[in-house]
C-alpha cells in the first residue's frame, strides 16, 4: 500500500511538472502542499480548479485557457482519490525546510517579502500575484474550518446547536443620520440584509419597511426563519434606529419574591426611578439630614409623575393582567409561585405595559386560551406604536393586522391590509404574474421561431439582428413559483366497534382536598365524535383529558373505556418527549423498533418531514417542524381514537389547514383542546366549556361561545 501511495503521489506530481515546465520547485513544493493538505476537503474536481486554478493560470501565461487548466485539475482530482491514505510524496522531500504559507498568511496578513523570495525568479517568465497564493490558502483554510465546524456538532455526546447570524449591506446616509443623533422618525427601513442560521441561508438581499403605528403580521411556513429575524431585531444583529425602544416577548419572566402586579409596575423605569428618588428624599427630609435643596426637587419630581400619569399605572396594569387571565388575588401571587405558561403571561403583560417603540410578539396566541385571545385582540386594536407579530391564528392576525409581511423563497414581501386581504392580493399577484409569463413565453417564441427561418437568409440579415436585439431587452420573467401543498395523512383504526367508547361517569377529582376540579362530572363520545374542549387556563382541561385517557384516576366516580380502544395522545408539551439529541429517523426507530428505515422515512413523510430533514437533530428543526415528528410518532401505532392538546401551537396556517382536513377523512374519536377559532370551526362539532369544576356543552357551537366572552368584557368593562 505504501508503495503504491509513492506512485500514486508521483503521478500527481508528475502531471504538474509535465503540464508547467516553467513551475519552479520552490512553487512546485507550494501547490504541492496546498493540494496534499487539502486532499480530505475536496469534494468534487471544482473544489480543487477553485484552490489552484487561478495560480496555476497565471503560471501557465498565454499558453494554456481556462478549459485546458480546469482539465488538468480534473486529472490531478482522478489521481487523488485513488489514494486511501496520506504518504509523503516526492516533491515534499525536494526542500530541506519546506515554506509553510499557511503560517505567514494567519489572517491574511503576508510577509511580502518571504513571497517575493519565493516567486519573484530571474528566470520566472510570469509573475504571479502573491495575493493568489493567500486567496487560494484562505479557501482551503475556510474549507477546512468548515468541516471541522460540522464534525464537532456532537462533543462528548452534548448537543451543539447552530447559531443566528444577519449581516446588512452598509448605508452611509444613513450611518451618517444616525451618528449626528437626527434621526427623530419612528419608521424602520432595513435594506439589502441576509440572515443565516448555521449553513441554511434564511433570507438574502431582504428588505424590511415598518412605517410606525402599523401592526405588521410576519407569515410564512414553518421552518424558513420567522422567529430567527425576530431574534436579530431584537438583538440589533439588524440596524434599527438606536432611538427606537424594541421589546422582545420570547423568555417567561423568572420567579422571584416580587408580586406580579408589582413586576408589571417595575417595567416602566421613569415612574421606577422617580417613586424611588422621592421616598429617598422624604427620608432625609424626616431624618433631618436635608440640604434645603429636597423641596424643589420633590417639586420637580411631582410634576414629572403627575405629567406620566403615574398615579394611574397600577390601575393600567391590572386591567392588562385581568385581561390575561390574572384574578384579582393572582395579580399579588409571587412570581415564583407561577407555573412556565402563567410567567409567559406576565412576559406579555409587563411588554404591553412597557409601550415600547416596537413591540415583537412571537405566536402570542400559542399561551392563552380563547377568552384571553379575544381579550389581547381588542386591546392591540388601539395599540399606539409599531407591532410584529408571528402568528398562526387567522383569525387573530384578522382582528389585529393592518398589514402583513409574507417570508418566502429567501425574501420578505409587503401587503396592505389583514391576513383574508393578503390571500386576496397574492392569489390575484399570482396570476398575473403566471399570465405576463405566459404571454412573454408566447412573444420570444414568436420571434425565435422568424429568427431560426430566416437566419441565413442575406435579404433578412438586418431583421434577425433587430429581433436578436429585442429578445435581448426583454426582461427575464419566471414562471411562479408554487409552495407545494401540504397533506398529512392519519391512518384509519383497523376496526369499529360499537359505543359505549369513552365515558367519564359521576367523577369527581381533586389534587388537593381545598381546591376541588370537578364535581359530578359526567361526558361520553365515540368513533364520530369531533369534540373541543375550551375555557380558562386552570380550568381543568388537561386534567380531564388525562382522566379520559386514564392516566389519572378518579377521587369518586368511574371510567368507562371499550376494551379495544387504542388513542393517540398529543401534548401541548410535546417537545418535553422527544429526544432532541437524534435524528426523526432514530427517534421512530427507538420507539418502534423492528422496521426497514424506508418505513420510518415514509411515516415521516406523510407529515412534511422529508429528505435531509429526516436525519437532523431534532433540536436543530422549528418548533412547528417538531410538531410533525410528535404526530408521526402519535400516529405510527394506528390509534383509533386521538387526544389532543393543543395540537396546533407552533404549526403554520397551511398545515393547521391541513391538520383540519386529515382529522375530517379519520375514521375514529376526536377529542381536542385548542383556542384557534378557524382550526375549530373546520374541525368539531361539540363545544364542551370547562369551568366552575364542571362540563357544560353549548349548542350554538362556537358563535355562542365568543358571544358568552364578549357579554363578559362588557360587564367588565373591558369593552
């Protein structure tokens, strides 16, 4: 092996010493050690025409073109990969002590002189630009660091998770404006930035326009970078005016001693720092330790909080938690004492207390139930400043929505008006669009068709150029680009059986004796039902959903289930039972072992997780993308009956959709929680309404539901 690894190497060698006779063997020894240290990142014969090409170019002079070079790399490629393993080659041996480039050019920083010891020969015909030789050093350094990035995804088994990045072209009126501190506009303009996460490129040559006051809906399937290019702005990755407040509603607020009104009070800093300045004040004042000069600043102060309407702020807040759900006797719970989803609540609560400049809601509606739903609607409806909003609630980002920004194909496009008027615009934009390429197609084959007739024909020389020309100037349109539908697909219980299937009977429930959930509660369904289950947070929705599914029992009373039912259950906290540190593949076949990987792969396809997204971490996908792995999962043992909590949190409006009309083709029980009024609608048809510790189920459906909601703000006061 090794003797042929020597001539093997010798070959290589040979094609460069015969090809460039003029290549001296100082630059002999360097492409030599460029492309033997390199060999394991070559990839294809272009990755190697990238590394030398251009050197070996200006080498060659006149004698040689770019097709003949291209053809000598693709030799020496050939060459290469015979070779299994790295044996020292006989160029390597032709310096006592080898010129390590690599070593000068750290940084891109080159000793020109070194260079020019190296090339600059007497008897050199051409002259070769050092900075090719650091061009084609800092391409195979990139390649390398490159696939060292990718081989150490995983170290010691701990998940390493890809990072965001944007970048922004630069605009000197604009730095300009900004450094003098002129810019007093609220409006935000973005131009030309790209964002990344990892190697996926996002968006490229993107714009972003937000003319302030106007409540943006960011839309888009999932996976393509919503959240990420609300990450950037909020991180400034992007250029946003340095006068412009931006507040990002991502993390829950942490638990601590602080009460949660008080924790949505502490968010406006002005009226903070005043109270806080004068109690100082007044205690020095009563101490006796006062300068004389307390009194007019206590003066100054009062006026400052009576001009911010201070007095009013704790009374502001609480309509904003009460909107949210916080009863009264919440609203001075500790922060600690509040589960992850109620602290997501107070996140929300202490932005829309805090009026910033921009406020950035990603899938606001995914923690609140549909009363608080209705609630934020109306409340966002008279929102002062800039919002952008991540949605996948129709309906929502119909209420609050003056325009919409639709992500798509690696850009960002705008339209006037809410969610139902962008569908409008962009069916109709489509069609024109399809019609002007059509009609254009039409055109140019209209004219090459006289073109190729009377190409050499000398009485029509003159016309043919003309036509040339006009095809020339035509724009380039293209054809439009269509998302693929998305189908999924919940295969059908291999039996029917007759009812009763499901029933809870006379049950009663507590986790705590002083705080009773249900009492006398009696509910049935079977293999047709189509039944969603609403009301408040803390109602006890999920805990009647594992009372069905018999993961808990009952304090008092029975449940009845048919001996051959089978369900499918989808938490809301789905996520939690996924293993992100494998693959979808992986994730199927440890859960189910015993199948062929096309089985698995098939499984996920029928939910959207297809090709290269089968074999990533499960961490590395969207959180809508993790939602199809949880339902390939669910589905992959055929339940008959499916329960559902929240099934649509993180899911895009076509999938929603598509969810919608795979639940309507199942053959077998549906149960749901959800708070998306369309995904409702399309789907059941029993509303059960969970509170005051029983079910109550409404005939009017959903229509009297929301009329019930409304009836209760207006008591409130809320509207």
């Amino acid at each position: 092996m090794r003797v042929a690894g020597v001539a093997n190497m010798a070959t290589f060698v040979d094609i460069l010493r015969n090809e460039f006779p003029q290549l001296d063997s100082e630059l002999l020894q360097y492409v030599t050690d460029v492309l033997d240290s390199g060999r394991s990142d070559f990839e294809s014969e272009d990755d190697l025409f990238e590394a030398v090409g251009e050197l070996l170019q200006d080498v060659s002079g006149d004698t040689k073109d770019d097709e003949d070079i291209r053809d000598i790399c693709n030799r020496m490629y050939s060459t290469m990969r015979m070779e299994n393993n790295h044996v020292p080659s006989q160029a390597q041996v032709l310096l006592q002590a080898p010129i390590q480039l690599s070593q000068l050019s750290e940084n891109y920083d080159v000793d020109t002189k070194v260079v020019n010891v190296l090339l600059m020969k007497k008897d050199q015909s051409s002259i070769i630009d050092s900075k090719k030789l650091v061009k084609a050093e800092a391409k195979l350094k990139a390649k390398q660091e490159k696939r060292s990035e990718r081989d150490s995804q995983k170290i010691g088994g701990a998940l390493v998770l890809e990072e965001a990045s944007a970048s922004q072209a630069s605009n000197k009126k604009e730095n300009r404006i900004e450094s003098s501190g002129k810019n007093k506009s609220y409006d935000i303009r973005i131009e030309n930035f790209d964002v990344s996460f990892g190697e996926r490129v996002l968006l490229t040559g993107a714009e972003l326009h937000l003319a302030a006051g106007r409540r943006y809906g960011l839309v888009g399937r999932n996976g393509l970078g919503k959240t990420t290019l609300l990450k950037m702005l909020a991180s400034r990755s992007l250029r946003v005016p340095s006068h412009i407040s931006i507040l990002h509603v991502e993390q829950e607020v942490a638990g601590d001693d602080t009460p949660a009104l008080q924790s949505v009070l502490e968010c406006d800093t002005l009226r903070e720092n005043l109270l806080k300045e004068e109690k100082e004040l007044n205690a020095r004042i009563s101490a006796g330790r006062g300068d004389g000069s307390e009194s007019a600043r206590l003066t100054e102060i009062y006026g400052k909080l009576e001009e911010i309407e201070a007095d009013k702020a704790p009374a502001r807040a609480s309509v904003i938690l009460a909107g949210l759900g916080f009863k009264h006797t919440m609203q001075h719970q500790l922060t600690k004492e509040f589960s992850g989803g109620w602290r997501m609540r107070l996140a929300l609560a202490r932005a829309l207390f805090a009026r910033p400049d921009l406020l950035l809601l990603d899938e606001p509606t995914n923690m609140l139930d549909v009363r608080a739903i209705l609630w934020l609607e109306n409340y966002l409806q008279t929102w002062p400043s800039t919002i952008l909003v991540v949605s996948h609630d129709r309906n929502f980002l119909n209420a609050v929505a003056t325009d919409i920004v639709h992500l798509h194909s690696q850009r960002l496009e705008g339209y006037r008006g809410n969610f139902e008027s962008f569908i409008k615009t962009k069916e109709e934009r489509l069609k024109n669009q399809q019609r002007e390429y059509e009609a254009q197609s039409q055109y140019r084959e209209h004219i090459q068709v006289f073109i190729d007739r009377f190409r050499y024909n000398a009485n029509r020389a003159s016309q043919v150029q003309s036509k040339l020309k006009l095809l020339e100037k035509l724009p380039e349109l293209k054809a439009v680009d269509k998302e693929a539908e998305v189908i999924l697909r919940f295969p059908d219980g291999f039996e029917k059986f007759s009812p009763p299937i499901l029933q809870l009977d006379e049950i009663d429930f507590w986790y705590s004796l002083n705080h009773p959930i249900f009492k006398n509660l009696s509910v049935s369904a079977d293999l047709d039902s189509r039944i969603c289950v609403v009301g408040e947070n803390g109602a006890g929705k999920s805990t009647m959903l594992k009372l069905l599914m018999g993961e808990i029992s009952p304090v008092e009373g029975v449940r009845n289930a048919h001996r051959n039912l089978k369900i499918g259950y989808f938490s809301q906290h789905h996520v939690d039972q996924l293993d992100l540190n494998i693959s979808a593949v992986e994730l199927l076949a440890k859960r189910f072992p015993g199948k062929t990987e096309e089985e698995y792969r098939h499984q996920l396809g029928s939910y959207g997780i297809s090709g290269e997204l089968a074999v990533r971490t499960v961490a590395s996908l969207s959180g809508g993308q993790k939602s199809r792995v949880a339902f390939a999962q669910m589905t992959m043992p055929c339940p008959n009956f499916y329960i559902l909590d929240e099934p649509t949190n993180h899911l895009d409006m076509e999938t929603i959709e598509a969810l919608g009309r795979a639940l309507n083709k199942f053959k077998g029980g549906v149960i749901l929680v959800s708070h998306d009024e369309r995904f409702i609608r399309l789907v059941c048809k029993e509303l059960w309404v969970c509170e005051n510790g029983t079910v109550t189920r409404i005939d009017g459906g959903f229509d009297e539901y929301r009329d019930i909601l409304q009836e209760q703000f207006r008591r409130e006061g809320f509207l």
